[in-house]
C-alpha cells in the first residue's frame, strides 16, 4: 500500500481564541511533525524582534534565550524542510505576527484562519494583561487600528490573492459548540482523516512541540494565562459565554472593539461550513 501524501497545514490565530485546543488535538496524530508559533518567537524572541518594543531589561534575558534560527528567513526554512518520514507537518502560529513578512510564508501549506469575536479575544487579552501586572509585551496591543482580526483578515486575503488558496475560518465559539463538526469540517479541508481521537488528549504540553527556548521558558512561566489549555484533556463541549459589555470595558479596549468588529465582520464572510 502506498504512503498517503503529506499533510501540510497552518493554523494562524488571534490570541485568546482555542488555538491552543487546537493544537492539542492536532498532537493526537502520532506520526507528525509539530510546530508552535515559531514566527511568534521570530517576532518577540529572535534576533528580528524589534528591541524597542520591550525594556532593556527584557531584552538582556531574551538575548540569553535568542535562538540564531528564529529569524524569520530561518522558520521560513525550518517549516519548508522535508520530514519525508512524517504523516502530517503542522504549525500554529499568531497572525499579528507574519504581518508584514509575507514574503516569509511557507511554501507548500494549507492555511486556516482561527478567531473569534472581537470583544471576547481583547477583553481576555486586557485580563491576561492585568494578571501580569501589565509587563506584557506591548505587542499585545500594537497601534495599528483593527488589531488583531485587521492582521488575520489581510493575511487571509494574502493567501487568497498571491498564493491562489480559498482563505478557511474557523470561529472559536463554532468550536467550542461544535468541536466534532468542526474538526471534521477542517479535516475534509485539509485532506487529514477525522478520528474520534482528536476529541481528547493527554493533560499537559505535548514533549514533541517544537518551540523556541524562549517561548518554552515563557510557557512554564505564564500556567496562569493558558494552564487552562495546556491542562485540559479535550475539547469542552458548551454554549459559549456571552459577549463582554462594550461599557464594561475600559474605553482602550472598546476602542479597540469597535475598530476591530468590521475586519471580524469580513473574516466571518470566508467562515467554514459545518
């Protein structure tokens, strides 16, 4: 019987919107090759970030940490590798981040578009910036105006423009109501084989994820902003919650609604189908 093709896919996401699960039931292929969010760590970690973005102090640990191929040139290639002896290649990775580095995509990958509502993924992020007493990286809320559907929406309109693929979105709460409709959805997407199997997974992260010293380090270090995900085994079947009152917010982060709502609006048009 002859090997089945290869399977070459990226997720690329908003924060705060299932990536992680995501991930997770992705990590029950046995036979693939894993990324997660090596174009984060080019952007943030790598010798490409932009030094002026975090404090000196920062950037005197990360400079530890930095690792020669998380350019972004050097994902680009590590992504594009062969791995002739795996079923699948798989990365998640952060839409904010390839923005602007384009010309970086990886060839020969399937691209699917991961979000969710606008006022859940910037109020979640406005929590998980409060719980760091607000040191996180000021790319979580960089000055672009839509950020950051308006960076997921212009990559899916990249894809769809300069490589000739039909951009694929997938909701969060779609996922969270509908987890087995949607995978399998996605696996017919993709050409992968649904199996019940993706339902669940072992607790904890997956010791094959390839990551970047420094996002390892920064995973063990935030269990409070993504314990949940990590520490979950399996998708949690419910009605999503409601939407966060735009006047529960503080007026930043409204802002920040509002002028992400109609790039949201427009990703929502390239939904999948279940």
């Amino acid at each position: 019987m002859s090997k089945p093709e290869q399977v070459r896919v990226i997720v690329w996401s908003t924060p705060r919107s299932l990536s992680t699960a995501f991930l997770k039931s992705m990590s029950t292929f046995e036979n693939a090759e894993i990324f997660q969010e090596p174009f984060v760590s080019a952007a943030l970690f790598g010798p490409d970030r932009d030094k002026k973005t975090i404090t000196d102090e920062m950037n005197a640990v990360v400079e530890n940490f930095s690792s020669s191929e998380y350019t972004f040139e050097g994902v680009k290639a590590m992504l594009e590798q062969e791995y002739p002896d795996k079923d699948v290649v798989f990365s998640k990775d952060g839409g904010l981040f390839i923005h602007g580095h384009f010309d970086k995509i990886p060839s020969g990958f399937k691209h699917i578009f991961l979000t969710r509502k606008p006022s859940k993924v910037l109020a979640s992020t406005q929590k998980m910036i409060d719980s760091m007493n607000g040191e996180a990286h000021l790319s979580c809320r960089p000055n672009l105006p839509g950020t950051p559907h308006r960076q997921l929406l212009e990559t899916a309109e990249h894809v769809r423009d300069n490589l000739n693929q039909a951009p694929v979105v997938i909701d969060a709460d779609d996922l969270q109501m509908k987890p087995q409709e949607v995978m399998r959805a996605y696996c017919e997407q993709v050409g992968l084989p649904f199996s019940e199997k993706m339902m669940t997974w072992k607790k904890g992260p997956d010791p094959r994820w390839r990551q970047s010293p420094f996002k390892k380090m920064t995973c063990e270090m935030t269990t409070a902003n993504h314990g949940k995900a990590f520490n979950s085994t399996g998708f949690d079947k419910h009605i999503p919650s409601p939407e966060p009152a735009l006047e529960e917010m503080d007026e930043v982060t409204r802002t920040m609604v509002m002028k992400a709502q109609p790039y949201y609006d427009k990703l929502m048009t390239m939904k999948l189908n279940i």
